[in-house]
C-alpha cells in the first residue's frame, strides 16, 4: 500500500490480513478504488475488478446518536444530585412526607419503539408510499425504509421525553377548540 503523510510517501505491506477501517462511508470507498467490490459499478467508475464482491458499499444504514446537553441556570439543580446518598435520603423525605420534590418530577427518558405500533394502517400506507415515491434513493434503499417502518418489529422511532421550561414571563397555550388561554410561568 502507498500512501502519504504531510508530502512524505510511504509503501506499507503485510504479510497476513490488513484491516481496514475508515469508517462507515470511507471504508467502501477505499475499497473500491482499490478494485474490490461490484464489478458493474466499479466499471462505471472506471475501476478495474480485482476482487468481486456485490456487498460492498451495499445496505448502508445510518445509525444518528441523539444528545441532549444543556447547562442550568445559576441555582438550579438537576437530577443528578440523587447520585449523592445524602440528597436521595433527602428528597425521599420530602417526596414521602409533601409529594414534591426532585422525586416528583418526571426526569428524561428515552425509547425507542416503532412506527406501525404507534400509527394507523392508513398511516403506515400513507408513509410507505411517500418513502417509495420516485426519489434520489435507490430502490433498495427505499424499500428498506418503508419495511422498517412497517414492521412492528423494527424500532424506528426514537422518543426522548425531557423535562423543560419553555420560557420566562407570561405565555400563551392554545387551549381547546383553538381558544388561547394565558398562563404566568414565574
């Protein structure tokens, strides 16, 4: 193998395996340009087939990681002060004794679950047949999405429940058959 660091060329070579790991979309990519993978797309870029394999760069899934970061305002505290044994014992008391407190409050959460569980059969149509709907996507792609989200076996809905204030000072909800009432979050 050739390469080069900062215009300084190198050749590397091995005498058993080499694993190669450039993650999710450069792996394929350096695998075929180095003429391993489907031999029909390779020749279309021009590449020549050393090794045929149909499977690379084939199936990708992404895989998105949600974080939630925040910082509190100065003298407010959260959940995280429970891990102290002193605050726990402290806020089970105030839970057992007034019902309120840090225990009274419904934290964050997470879930993952899917979306024909939680939808209509109609629902579930309706969004299969925008997912298949001509677009950019590979067929393969395409299809793979709309059975995901079909399935109730795939868990294709992440649901991140956070506690938050949403503001400071007075602001309005709209209440039902569309009327707004106000409320004072002091």
């Amino acid at each position: 193998m050739n390469f080069n660091i900062l215009e300084n060329f190198y050749t590397a070579s091995v005498k058993k395996e080499v694993i190669l790991s450039a993650g999710a979309l450069k792996s394929p990519q350096v695998l075929e340009l180095s003429g391993i993978g489907d031999p029909e797309v390779l020749s279309k870029a021009g590449v020549k087939c050393l090794i045929e394999n149909k499977r690379v760069g084939e199936n990708f899934q992404d895989h998105p990681l949600t974080a939630l970061v925040y910082e509190l305002a100065e003298g407010e505290t959260s959940l995280d002060i429970l891990q102290d044994p002193q605050e726990i014992q402290k806020a089970m008391a105030e839970y057992g004794a007034t019902k309120s407190g840090p225990l009274a409050s419904s934290g964050s959460g997470n879930c993952f679950s899917s979306y024909a569980a939680l939808s209509t059969h109609e629902e579930v149509a309706a969004i299969r047949q925008s997912l298949l709907s001509p677009s950019r996507r590979s067929e393969a792609t395409k299809e793979l999405l709309a059975e995901a989200l079909a399935s109730p076996d795939d868990a294709s809905i992440h649901i991140m429940n956070i506690a938050a204030f949403l503001g400071y000072g007075s602001f309005s909800i709209a209440g039902r058959h569309g009327e707004a009432s106000s409320h004072h979050a002091g």
